[in-house]
C-alpha cells in the first residue's frame, strides 16, 4: 500500500486486492503476485511490474475498473476475462466509500453476467487455439469448466477449485510452453463445452 | 641454397618466379581469361569448326596468348559431349589447344596444381556437344574470367548494398489477422534481440519496444498516455514466431494497431 501510495501520491486509492493466481489459490512456483488497484481521480490504467520482488500491479482509475467489471465494449477482451475475481475476495485494502460499489460486485448474480463473461472468453482464447497456440493464461479454462460446471449444478458461482482442477493447473503452468496439442484438444473440449452452456 | 636474388641486376629471372607473382596478383585464381583485354577469347561455332576469337588466359599465374581466330576442327562422328580446352604442361614446358570428348556425359579434365608442381592443367575454353550431323555450341557455359580489380569492387559494393538492403533497415510487416481486434503477426528470418519494434495506433501514437523484451516473456505489458489517460499495451509472444498486439482500449478505433515496423 505505501508503495502504491508513493507512486501515484495524489490519488486516494480505494482498493487493493489480490488478483491472479492468488485469488484462485492456483500458485505455481514461477507465478508473480499480481495486485488489482483501484485509484480515485485516475485516468486509465497502468501496469506496474515491481521486479525486486515478482510482484505485480495493475492500476485501474475508479472509471476504468467499473467498465472492465462490466464487460464495457471499448475495453480489450483480456480486461474481461476476471471479474469474478472479487467474489469472496477479502481486499487487502478498502476505502469505506467504495465499499459499496465493490460490494454489489461481490454479491451480484452471476447469472445475470455468465453468458456475457462466457462470450468473451470464448471469443479470447479460441483467438489463439485456432492457431494452435497454447498461452499461459489459458489455465483458466480449467478453473472455469469447474466453476461453470458447478453453476449448471447448484446455481452458485465461487472461486474454490478442487485439488484435482489445482493440480491440473499448476501442471499446465509448467508446461504450457512445450506447446501440447493434446492441452489444445483439451481446451479446445473446454471450448464447446461453455458454448453450449452459453447457449442453452 | 637457402635464399635466391630474383630481382637484382644479374639475376636470373625464372618463368615459375613471373607465373607466381601474377598468380598472386590475380588473387591466386587457378586459371581464367583476363578480362578486358582483346576479345577474351569469345568462342563461335560454325562449319564443323569451334574459332576462338584473342585473348589472354593465365593458368597458375602463366600467361598464354591466344591469337586472333583459332580455330579448332571438330569431327562429325556422332553424338558425343566435348571440350576444347587450352593445356599446359609444365613437365614439357608446352602449350596447346586441343579437344577431349566422351558418349554420355562431359569428359573430365586434367587439372593439377602447377603452383606447387610440375604437370598438366587443362582450361576449357569451350563446351559442346554433337551429333553425327551437328555442332552445337553450350553457350550457357561460363569459362573463369579473371576480373579489374575496379570491377570487383564494383561488384563487392553491389553484394555488400543488396545484403545491408535485405538485412538492415526497416520493414513493415501485415498482420495475418486482426480478429477481436488484436493483431496476429508472423515474425520469422530476424533475431528478435536484434531488433526494435515501432507499433504505431490509428490515434498516431507509437510504442516502441525492444525486441530483447518480448524475447524474455510471454507477455509485456507497455504503459502510454493519450489525451492525458493512461492505457496499456499488449505484447504476447508465443515463440518461434507468433506475435499478438492490442491496446487495453482495443474497442476503440483509434488504439487498435495500424502498423507494425521492425527496424534492424
């Protein structure tokens, strides 16, 4: 927080939490800590790597972060991939004034957003399993066949994964890079699986 | 003797001393034709007759004269491939043009090293082939032409200019696909260490990154301003050769990628 503050000293800041890895509980022994910051009176967003200690932030102003929360259009899909990431995510830091807002969307009805959370998640990775190309991100698909499995189910959508769905993406961390077209099949199953969720 | 005076007053002046100075002068090439000077020895042929027309050719530095119109007879007594070529011996200290022909391929010829010993180096001025009814010149077939040093130059500083042309500067390169607004390209034949990407965004805003910095990581992200708002850019690079670039603001026209340069 006080490296935060430093940096952008003119900014009240209104949230910190743990976003990534860390707020799925699927931390690989190269995995960085990446923090969300949400800044009051801050245009835009910033990435700020923090190299002497792996750990990562990325910077949203108050504005910014409500669109990427709510699928805004203009935002690149990749924005949009975790807005779950708060569900049950206790933040390390928030200010009383926000915590209305971060609170609607830690409550909010999944149902309402999953088709449109699901549209853009297929529309991002397919990108790349259409070339072929596994990308490290892509462990998310293991962790949203999960949840999205356990939706269809029980109608509650959370962040615990089993420890098979855990160890299945810490492997896939490991060894994304070896480029395995049987990762791609997989995912690719993954795929046509939430389409036709997204569907039905 | 240990030592021998070659260019001294009184010293005797040996043809191997002149052949290894002008075999070094013509930058230790084996055999060719010196260029430029009379008619470099242009084959013709004709009447059952191969005319060389003059020229001078050096064979390990030994200089031959051959004199206006030669001509060799070559006789019609089927089909066959051939030479002529030129031989020195320097076993008998002679010189002469003659023909060698074989049934179902060119002949080899004799060509041994006259620097570092005494034999017999044959140098084709001419290659044909025959029937039992015709003379057919290969005029496809290059002998060696021992080349001005201004033309070598020359063409040095062509080879050198085509391959900075190709190997250094700027090059611009298309996406093979821009779906969901990110860029896909292909990036192959360059060391990506080497090089500095220029992405420019519809907006006119350039981001310039290292090659070196996708090289390490998957992904980068590059922060930049436009109208006093901060937005990021994306970098992902899958190696060996895929790249993938979009702008946290890809939705908006003005910060999708309008081209990418590659400066090496």
């Amino acid at each position: 927080m006080e490296y935060i503050q430093s940096l952008f000293s003119s900014n009240k800041i209104l949230t910190i939490y743990r976003a990534g890895s860390c707020a799925y509980g699927v931390i690989g022994s190269a995995s960085d800590e990446d923090f969300v910051v949400v800044l009051d009176e801050f245009s835009g967003m910033m990435h700020i790597p923090k190299n002497d200690d792996g750990k990562e932030y990325f910077v949203f102003g108050r504005q910014e972060w409500i669109k990427k929360m709510e699928f805004d259009e203009g935002l690149a899909t990749y924005f949009k991939l975790f807005p779950d990431e708060v569900i049950g995510n206790i933040p390390l830091y928030l200010d009383e004034g926000f915590e209305g807002v971060y609170t609607s969307y830690q409550t909010r009805e999944w149902v309402l957003v999953i088709k449109v959370q699901l549209s853009e998640i297929i529309n991002f990775f397919s990108l790349y399993l259409e070339d072929g190309i596994l990308t490290k991100l892509m462990w998310h698909l293991f962790r949203l066949e999960e949840q999205v499995l356990r939706f269809t189910s029980t109608g509650l959508w959370t962040l615990d994964l089993s420890n098979e769905s855990k160890e299945k993406i810490l492997i896939y961390k490991d060894n994304y890079r070896l480029q395995s077209q049987d990762y791609v099949d997989e995912f690719k199953h993954i795929i046509e699986y939430l389409k036709e969720v997204m569907n039905s | 003797m240990a030592i021998r005076k070659i260019t001294f007053d009184g010293s005797e002046v040996k043809s191997k001393d002149d052949a290894d100075l002008y075999y070094h002068i013509f930058g230790l090439t084996t055999a060719g034709i010196i260029a430029g000077l009379y008619n470099e020895c242009a084959v013709s042929a004709g009447n059952n007759q191969i005319t060389i027309s003059k020229g001078v050719i050096a064979v390990y530095g030994r200089m031959i004269l051959v004199e206006t119109n030669t001509q060799v007879s070559i006789t019609l007594d089927g089909s066959k491939y051939g030479y002529v070529y030129l031989q020195v011996s320097t076993l008998d200290n002679s010189v002469s043009i003659s023909t060698i022909e074989s049934l179902t391929a060119y002949p080899s010829l004799t060509q041994n090293n006259l620097h570092s010993t005494s034999g017999i180096y044959q140098f084709p001025l001419a290659r044909y082939t025959k029937t039992a009814t015709s003379l057919t010149l290969d005029t496809s077939y290059q002998t060696t032409l021992i080349k001005t040093g201004p033309t070598l130059i020359s063409e040095m500083q062509t080879t050198i200019q085509s391959y900075i042309e190709s190997n250094f500067g700027v090059i611009t390169l298309t996406p093979y696909s821009t779906a969901s607004n990110i860029s896909r390209y292909e990036i192959t034949g360059i060391t990506l260490a080497k090089c500095l990407f220029v992405s420019r965004l519809n907006n006119g805003t350039s981001i310039i990154f290292p090659g070196r910095t996708i090289s390490r990581a998957s992904l980068t992200n590059i922060s930049y301003q436009y109208l006093q708002t901060n937005y990021y850019f994306i970098i992902e690079y899958i190696g060996p050769s895929t790249l993938y670039l979009y702008s946290s603001n890809n939705g908006e026209v003005g910060h999708r990628v309008s081209q990418l340069q590659i400066w090496r």
